[in-house]
C-alpha cells in the first residue's frame, strides 16, 4: 500500500491549470511551448519542486538554462518556496556544466581536469598567431571572423567547408586555408592544455559517446529540464538526446515563435522535430499570457498565425480590455524620430516613468535619427547590450576623417585615422602628427612626409590618406564624402578588423542619412559633438528608456513600446525576402518585439528612404495585419 505524499505545496492553487497538468504529468520526454508571458519559469522552478516533494534526491536533477543568472534565481526561488537549498542539485548553463563534467570525467576523452577555458578574446588572439601568414592575403577573413565560423561548424555538427560554403559563401575561396588554421589552433590548445568555450560542449557530446562514461552520465541525472529549448543549436540537441538515454525524462521548455537566433547557430529544427527525436514525446501548452491586454495579443497571434513552419497556439490575455495598437505612418525617417521622441515627451510629462518606455529595432542603424532628437528634448536613454550610435568605434572613425578637413589640427582626429592602417604604429603616427603640426597647409604636409625617415608603407598609406582629404573637400554633399571614404579605404579597414562589419556599414549608410539634414560640414559636427553633452542633467537619470534592437530585448517588457522602422527593405531584413525560412524567422523577430508590449504598442514606419534612392513603404509584416486590429495615424 503506497503512503499518501503530504506536499509543503498547494501545486493546484498556486499554478493555473496548464502549468499545473505540466508540474504533475510530465515524466518521459516532453515539449512545453511555452508562449510569452506565460510563466514558463514558474513551471521550470515548481517542476523542480514537485520532483523534490517526491523523494527525488537533488543529485539526480539536471537544470540547463541560457545564463547562470536565470539558474541561481531559480535555486534560490526553490529555496524560498521549500524553506531549504536543494544542495547538489545540478543548475547552469550548457558550458557551466560541460565544464564541472570535465574536470571530473575529462581524462576519458584527452582533456587534463586542470585545463583553461580561454575567454572569446583569448580565442581569437591564439587564432590570430596561428593565421597570421595568411593576413596580407586580401578579403581574407580577420581573427574574429574565423573564430564565429570555426564556432558554427562546431554548433551546428557540421564539416568546416559546408559551413563556410552555406553561411560564409564570401570565404569560400579560402577554404583551404581555414582547414589549416583550425588544424593549427585545435594543436596549439592541446598543446596549452586549454579549451574554448566550444569545446565545453564539443567534448562533453564526447563524453556522452564513450561507452562507460555516456551510461554512467546518463544514469547520473534521472531528470534533465532545458530552459529556452527553442534557442539551443544541434550540438546542444545531441547532448540532451544523449544525457536522457537511461531515464528519458526531458522536459524541454521553449517557444517556436520565439526562435530567433539562427545567426548564432541556434536551430529550430531542435523544437520542431522533438516529437520525430522522441517518438513517445508528450507536448503541451502554455497560452494564458500574464503580460500584454488582449488587443497586442489580438495582433501578436495574427502576425504569427501566417508561419507555416510552427506548432500552432493562441495566447490569451488574463488582463482587462485595454487600447489598439497604433500604426503610424510618417513621411521620412526623420519625422518618424520626431514622433517618437516628442510621444516619449508627452507621455514622461503625464506622469509615465522613463523605464517604462522601450523602443525596439530590426537593426541598430535605425536608431540614429530617433538618438539625435531624444537628445534634444534632454530625454534619458540607454542602449541596451551596445554604445550610442555616436559612441561606436566605425562612426568616430568616420567622423574623425571630416573633422581633419574642418580643424587640420586636431591631433587626436590625426592620429585616430592614422593608427587604422597597418604599418602605422603609435610613433609612426606621433612623427607624422609632429610634422602636420609644423606644417601650414596640405601641399607643405606632402613634401615634408616624402622626406621624413619613416617606412615606405606609412608614406604611402599617408600620401592616400592626403588624396582622399583633399577629394572630399570638393563634395558638396557630406554623404558623398562619406561613401568615398568607404569606397577608398575604410571599407576594406572595416572588413579587416570587425567579423560585424556589414552591421557597421549599415550604421554608416545611418550616418549618411543623417548628415544630409545639414548645410555644411561645420553644423554637421557641432550636432555630433553635442550628442554626448545631451546625456547631462534631467531628472530621470537613473531610470532611462531603454532603447534596443528586439533580439537584445528578448525576456523583457515595458509598459509602452514602440517598434520603429517597420518599413519594406529594413524589416523584414532584404536578404530573408526569398528564403520561407528566413522570412519566417524575421516574422518571428516581429512578434517578440510585439509581445513586449503590456498595455500601450506603437509601430511605425515611414514612407521616404534616404538610404535608398526610392520611397518605402510598409512592412509585409503590416500589410498582413487586418486593419480592425489597429488604429492609424499619420504624423508629418
């Protein structure tokens, strides 16, 4: 006769049904879709409880989520909810516990237990020694470059050469080479006793593979709960499918309309083919959304109802009836950065706290106009997960170019260009400052370099650098100016140091856009010197917008949101237009940015493209939206 379990836990009164039938049911592999807003964290840390009620020692509990911030606060909501920390239960992320599994195991597959992780930076810098034959070889890939593609090879279980061939088509002439450097960098590891953070994951699947140890891990941990399962890439897959070989009690949580991050590697397929992986795989639901009042969540299911590659489900608001969203039609991008940032100024002055507002983006270029006018109406705002867009490196490189022509001697605007070249070092650069600084005037400057005791290479990068100042001081647009700079030097600078560099091309073509709002080059860059002075006193330092591109605002919300720059050709990104897989993606992007949104949702898109010699339009993702869904207005 089995003994009745007295539970410390009313699980029925404290879950909703849904998260209630989850927390009791699920034994054997199973699928929680779990859409926003839903509280998918309280059944990740009520399931924990729940197996702890029953007797199941902590020891035997595998907790995989996506930063080790979110597995702590688990743990300790665990703690507070069972009065006692569940000590040896296993929590973190994939790489925190391939790591603890290494030391203890790592012997079996040719890892020392004393090993090094190298960081993101050592990794690239070892990459660096072992390719540096290959640097003057033109287009090739930079350090940071070939370590994303090495990861992605690795991420995704795939052959170097097909990775390169489908995701880095660009490179695909340097395959060879790339073979070597990856040979030569997994040698040089070895031969430090070091891995990377790759490797965490590479040689625990290992592990998972050898006959002895892959039973006695996957008998080790009775139950494994994955956290974001929808973010995981193939080489995560595998090893969950090889941890649960023994026990087969997987419950992965995760969302199929929030899969966002296939440029990382992560993969859909892992949540879409569960029930295929797992043939007796039980899926449920989580609909009822705590978050967003029915009208966003009206339009968030019909924006997502037109994917076809998904599980289909309705999020169902438990809020009271609130507001349509807005649509709102403006005639360029700057007048669209005046809507938002004088809505912002109303809002703030009806009593709306700063850090209740987000705006949200496809890409960060879009941001520029919107930073400029925030700035002027002294609103607070930060930049989620990056700088300002003054602030990045590519545009104060840019900038630094026009102000040599405005003040020819701004030493730090000499030397910022100057030390972007190779064969240009700090004292090359300080000996050919000492000369501009002697110099009256460019034609003096050129005649004193030829004779000056300095390489052959720094006279000749000099003596270019001279050719393109003086040709951009016959543009009369500042635009043109730019573009030649791309187009001369900076362009292949660019892609040379930064594996982002078409992300930073697109922030240029930004500044382009704004620099056609002035008359001349010296209002031009008053208005950029003044953006960092704008951040000065105001009354809502510490609590700011927020303003973010909608991959980096994932797992958050606001009280208000805008998205802005919904526009065709920005949003959906041109690149996914003729790829279902990627439009998809895109459509899902629009959603989570959607799903953001608590009470107040603004989306706006505008109808003249500086970036482009052309009008816009609205997005694909608008035009699909029934219109009794939204109201419209139309600013400038």
């Amino acid at each position: 006769m089995s003994t009745k379990i007295i539970y410390k836990i009313d699980f029925e009164k404290e879950l909703n049904y849904q998260q209630y039938k989850i927390v009791k049911e699920a034994e054997k592999p199973c699928l929680v879709l779990a859409g926003p807003g839903s509280g998918k964290t309280k059944v990740l840390v009520y399931r924990v409880c729940y197996l702890l009620e029953n007797g199941v020692p902590p020891s035997s509990i595998l907790l995989l989520t996506f930063t080790n911030k979110a597995a702590k606060e688990m743990i300790e909501r665990v703690k507070r909810i069972l009065g006692y920390y569940p000590k040896n239960l296993w929590a973190g992320t994939f790489h925190h516990i391939g790591n603890l599994l290494l030391r203890i195991y790592g012997k079996n597959v040719g890892i020392s237990p004393n090993f090094t992780i190298l960081d993101e930076e050592d990794s690239i810098q070892l990459i660096k020694e072992v390719s540096n034959r290959f640097s003057e070889i033109d287009e090739f890939p930079p350090p940071a470059k070939l370590k994303e593609i090495i990861s992605f090879s690795i991420n995704k279980c795939e052959e170097l050469k097909d990775v390169i061939n489908t995701d880095f088509p660009e490179y695909s002439c340097f395959i060879p080479h790339i073979e070597k450097i990856y040979s030569e960098y997994q040698k040089k590891k070895r031969k430090l006793n070091a891995v990377d953070y790759d490797d965490l994951l590479y040689y625990w699947l290992k592990l998972t593979k050898s006959q002895d140890i892959g039973t006695k891990l996957s008998s080790r941990f009775k139950y494994i709960l994955v956290d974001e399962y929808h973010d995981t890439n193939k080489l995560q897959g595998l090893i969950i499918y090889q941890m649960s070989k023994v026990h087969r009690n997987i419950l992965a949580v995760g969302d199929d309309a929030q899969s966002i991050y296939s440029f990382r590697g992560a993969t859909i397929d892992n949540i879409l083919e569960f029930p295929k992986i797992y043939p007796d795989a039980k899926i449920f639901y989580l609909t009822i959304n705590y978050r967003s009042t029915p009208e966003i969540l009206n339009l968030a299911n019909h924006i997502i109802s037109h994917n076809r590659m998904q599980y289909p489900k309705e999020l169902v608001s438990v809020r009271k009836t609130g507001v349509k969203p807005v649509i709102v039609k403006c005639q360029d991008s700057k007048d669209e950065a005046l809507f938002v940032a004088q809505r912002i100024f109303q809002l703030l002055n009806s009593g709306i706290e700063p850090s209740e507002i987000g705006v949200l983006f496809r890409s960060r270029y879009q941001a520029a106009d919107l930073e400029i006018e925030l700035n002027k109406l002294k609103i607070p705002y930060i930049v989620r997960g990056g700088l300002r867009f003054f602030e990045q490196a590519h545009i104060k490189d840019i900038i630094s170019y026009f102000r040599i022509i405005e003040n020819p001697n701004d030493e730090l605007s000499w030397k910022r260009v100057l030390l972007l070249h190779d064969g240009i070092g700090k004292v090359t650069a300080e000996k050919i400052w000492k000369i501009v600084s002697e110099s009256k005037d460019f034609s003096e400057l050129k005649e004193k370099v030829k004779g000056e005791r300095i390489t052959k290479k720094a006279k000749d990068v000099f003596l270019n650098l001279m050719k393109i100042i003086e040709k951009i001081k016959d543009f009369s647009e500042i635009s043109e100016g730019i573009s030649h700079i791309v187009d001369c030097e900076y362009g292949k600078i660019l892609k040379k140091k930064y594996s982002d560099y078409q992300e930073r091309l697109e922030d240029i073509e930004s500044l382009k856009n704004i620099s056609k709002n002035y008359k001349n080059l010296r209002d031009f860059l008053s208005e950029v010197s003044l953006q960092e002075h704008f951040k000065g006193e105001n009354p809502y330092l510490n609590q700011p917008v927020v303003l973010s591109t909608i991959h980096q605002a994932k797992g958050l919300e606001w009280r208000i949101v805008f998205i802005i720059g919904v526009c065709h050709n920005h949003f959906p990104h041109p690149s996914s237009l003729y790829d279902i897989a990627a439009l998809e993606e895109e459509r899902r992007i629009f959603y989570v940015g959607v799903t953001r949104a608590k009470e107040d949702l603004y989306i706006t898109y505008y109808l003249r493209d500086y970036q482009r010699p052309s009008f816009s339009r609205k997005s694909l993702f608008i035009e699909e939206i029934p219109p009794s869904l939204y109201e419209e207005w139309v600013f400038g």
